[in-house]
C-alpha cells in the first residue's frame, strides 16, 4: 500500500480518536456521557447542584440556631464549587456566591466569640450570637431571594435548569422563615403533619 493510500486511510481514524477525547458539549436538558466531568447544561449537572442544596439544607436545620448560618454558607460554597469552570452556569454560579459572601458577611459580624466552633465530619461552623439570629437570619433570608431573582431572569435557554436550581433555594429560604415561628408552633405543626399523614 502507497504511503498516500495510508494516509488518506489513517486520517479520518485519527479525526474520530482526536473527537472521542475531547470535552462533550451538551445542551438544555442533555447529559455528558461517560463518568468524567460534565459540560454545558447537562441534567447531570442540575441534579448534582440541587441535591447539595437540597440535602445540605436539611442537614443545616438540625443544627442548634447559632451554627446553622455558617452550616448554610458552607453548603452555598459546596454547590457553587461544583459549577466551578462551566460557563453555562456561569449566572447560577454568581447566585450560588452571592449567598455564600452574604452569609460570610452576616456570621462573621455577628460571631459569637464565647461560643467554640463545631465541628461535623471535616466541616467546621462559627456561631452566631444568640440576639443576632433574627437579623442574621434576615440577611440569609434576603440573599436567598436576590440568587433566585438572578436565577428566574435567566437567559431563555437556561430556564429548565435554572428554575430547578431556583427551586432548590426557595426550599432552603421556606426552612428559614418557617424557624422565624417559635418553635413550640413549628413542632405543634410537624405533629399535626405527622398524625395526618399516617391517617391517610
């Protein structure tokens, strides 16, 4: 065989090798293939985003009062990190920060030096002074409203994954304000959930 014919054979080989490695580039509401990194809107990503959220919210509930905001702006970081160097959730990512940055700001003018640091697994939270929960509270409360504002105004395109990731932060920002209630009404209120839910 010629080496022209070997060349003109090996090349479009070459070409699909060089393809297969390359990043996959998705669209709204598609998924990157394979196990690595995903680019572009991908379903993949969305979920990974809301779970974090979702879950770390839950878990930042359990926590005495005076820990739970630097609980939630560990969880904010979490899940802007995982959008870190995706350009298409560049806006989300932006929202993620700027809930993270005004928890920061609340718990770190607010902080309890009286009060040792807690500790779970390798996160580490600072408490908040008791008298200040209600404003830091307020100041969480407020910057989870802007990031869904950013989130909502999206660009078309976007919408389908922006509002699930929405979604995950009007749940969070629904945890908070029901804390706002005194706690005998919040547990008065899971009672009669409860006993209803095993009625049915």
């Amino acid at each position: 065989m010629s080496f022209v014919k070997q060349v003109a054979i090996s090349a479009p080989l070459v070409a699909l090798f060089a393809l297969a490695q390359s990043p996959t580039s998705v669209s709204a509401g598609g998924d990157a293939g394979g196990s690595g990194a995903s680019y572009g809107l991908s379903n993949t990503a969305t979920r990974s985003v809301t779970k974090t959220l979702s879950r770390g919210g839950a878990q930042c509930r359990k926590q005495p009062p005076v820990y739970r905001y630097d609980c939630y702006r560990l969880v904010y970081r979490r899940a802007a990190n995982q959008l870190q160097g995706n350009s298409a959730y560049s806006e989300a990512q932006q929202a993620l920060e700027l809930v993270e940055r005004s928890l920061e700001a609340a718990v770190a003018q607010n902080r309890d030096s009286t009060q040792p640091k807690r500790r779970r697994a390798l996160e580490t939270y600072t408490p908040v002074k008791p008298a200040a929960i209600p404003r830091v509270k307020r100041a969480a409360i407020e910057a989870l409203e802007q990031a869904e504002t950013i989130l909502l105004r999206s660009p078309a395109n976007k919408q389908e994954h922006y509002t699930r990731i929405a979604e995950a932060i009007n749940s969070n920002k629904v945890l908070l304000r029901s804390a706002l209630l005194p706690g005998g009404m919040i547990r008065f209120a899971q009672a009669l959930i409860t006993g209803f839910l095993r009625q049915g």
